[in-house]
C-alpha cells in the first residue's frame, strides 16, 4: 500500500534520505539539481506531490560540492517547489540546523541569524522542522509550528557504554569542555555513573581555532576521558581540551559529538592531536572525515531516529528521542 508520504532529499546527503525511505518502505520523488552559471541553484521534483505529505531531507553543512549556504538555500528552493506543486505538508528534516549557534544578540547591532533562519523557512512554506541537538533549544520560539528536536543522546551513551564495557577495570570521567556543555555533560555522567571534570575555556576572538584553558588541578593518572559536545566545527574547543587532559595524566581521550563538521583543516588537526576516538553523528557527510581520520573516527547513523521519528509523525504516535 502506498503511504501518504514522500521522502524528498537536497544534493548534500541523498544516502541518509535513501536509508530512511528505504526503512519506512516509503516513495523518494527525485529532484534535478544544478547550479546556473552565476551560481544560482536549480531544483525541480521530478514526480507529482500533489496532496501528499512531504519530508524534506538536507544536511546543511560545508561538504566538498556545497557551502552551508548553497545547502540552505536549495533547501528553501526545494520547499518553495514543493508548495507550489500542491504539497499538503511540508516537514523538514535538516539534522544539523544551519546558523543555530547565532542565537541571540550578544552585542549590539547583531542579528538573530538563527530566528532569521526559522523565518525564512517558515515564510518559504514549511509546517514542521525536524532536527537534532539543537546548539540552543529556546530558538525553536522563532519558528510558530511544529518543531521536533530530537536528541542524539541514546545513540551516543550506546557506543560509550560498549567503550566503558570493553575497557572494565579502568577508571572513566565524563569532561565538560566549556560552560555551555556543562547540563549536557552532567546528563551524561548520571546515566554512565561517572565523575565529572569542568574545563572552562576562552576564545581568541580573531584565530577561533585559538583557545586559552586553566591548567587541570587534579591528577588525571591512568584515567580515559569521556569529552561531550554538541559540534565539533574548527576542533579548537576538544584539541586544546584533549592537550590538557593529557598533560593532566589522562590515558585515553575519547570525543563524542552529535555534529561533526569538522570545518577548515579540522579533520587533519584532529588527526595530529591528542584526541584518541571521535564519535559522531551521521547528521553531516562524515566521508571525508572518515577518510582522514582512520581508526580515529566513528560515525553513527541517525537513520533509525529519523525512521522513528517520521513513523511516529505519520500515525500521531508520542517521539521518544526528543530533546
Ligand atoms: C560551543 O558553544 C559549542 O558547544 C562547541 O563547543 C563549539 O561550537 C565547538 O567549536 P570548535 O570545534 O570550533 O571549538
């Protein structure tokens, strides 16, 4: 029996789109993508969508093809396509949300990049977001219909607690890397019964991969570091956490992150470090990642979460893996 749904998927990640699909048993309407000359994008639903509920897939983050932008961008063109084909629902699924870490004005004059955002999809036609680990969930205020954050955290404790599993005997403790990771981290280290460490940071406002840290006062002998995140961008907040861990006395540094987007030269920064494992969502392309980092890197799908997520959308049913 056909549903009364459609999965439709941007350039950036089409393989995310075609596993979920393909889990649900649910119909793709492929798109023409291209870019014109002056860097205009292009796209078109090849299928009618007429009457039908649609899920949006787009990973908006840098890969080699696209810029963040590029990704938004065909994301509100794709949209605006769909509506003026008669979509009857129009849901989103961008699981790493594009400019969320500009949330508020921090200084005068400064936009709200993320409410801005919010609104152009909004006004582009979309009824419901879905996404992951928000970088700060109160801008889901910004956008007036459904909004389904979902949250990463059971995908990651599972392959940490293998890690602590496999390595019994050893000593653990969860690392907060910065103040704004503190509640995330404490979350973590109740649901693992370990200690946690607070390492606060400061950013060099001109080199953003520059960052200034307290030494560590206590000994770290012998024991592996948990570190949680919710993004890994330049590497600049885990590297330096990492090289104070170790000069602590730590033994194993292990980084865990719903976003990896590992931007400019993170990926071989991370490589040279002192960070032993990366854990990361599939919520971005890890393949490039995954090619510098070896051994180094772990990538999880959130193919089921999003599985699950668009079942329990589809039949009104509760979402567990919200935030
Ligand atoms: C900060 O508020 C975030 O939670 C991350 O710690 C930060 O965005 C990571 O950025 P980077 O990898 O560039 O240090």
């Amino acid at each position: 029996m056909k549903k009364g749904y459609c999965i439709v998927s941007g350039g950036v990640q089409p393989k995310l789109a075609s596993d979920v699909a393909k889990a649900l048993g649910a119909e793709i309407i492929a798109t023409e993508l291209k870019t014109f000359a002056n860097g205009e994008r292009y796209a078109r639903l090849e299928d009618t969508v007429r009457n039908k509920d649609l899920f949006i897939f787009q990973s908006c983050g840098n890969s080699k093809e696209y810029t963040i932008n590029d990704a938004l961008m065909e994301t509100l063109i794709i949209v605006d396509a769909a509506r003026r084909a008669s979509a009857k629902e129009i849901s989103v699924v961008l699981p790493f949300m594009p400019y969320s870490r500009q949330d508020r004005k921090a200084r005068t004059r400064e936009p709200i990049t993320a409410a801005l955002v919010l609104n152009m999809l909004k006004q582009a036609g979309v009824h419901r977001i879905i996404t992951l680990d928000l970088h700060s969930t109160q801008i889901q205020s910004a956008f007036p219909g459904p909004f389904e954050n979902l949250s990463a955290r059971s995908l990651l404790l599972k392959e940490v607690s293998k890690i602590v599993k496999e390595k019994e005997g050893e000593d653990f403790i969860v690392v907060a890397p910065d103040a704004g990771s503190v509640k995330n981290s404490s979350k973590f280290a109740t649901e693992l019964n370990l200690p946690l460490v607070f390492m606060p940071k400061s950013r060099d406002e001109k080199d953003p991969t520059k960052i200034t840290r307290t030494k560590i006062a206590e000994d770290l002998n012998k024991k592996n570091c948990l570190i949680f995140d919710d993004m890994i961008d330049t590497g600049g907040t885990i590297i330096s956490a990492a090289e104070g861990l170790k000069n602590a006395g730590a033994k194993k540094i292990i980084v865990c992150a719903t976003h990896g987007l590992l931007s400019l030269n993170a990926a071989e920064r991370l490589k040279n470090s002192d960070v032993d494992l990366v854990i990361a969502t599939n919520s971005l392309p890890q393949q490039y990642n995954e090619e510098i980092l070896g051994k180094k890197m772990k990538t999880i799908s959130i193919a089921p979460l999003l599985t699950n997520t668009i079942k329990s959308v589809d039949s009104g049913d509760n979402i567990v893996d919200i935030d």
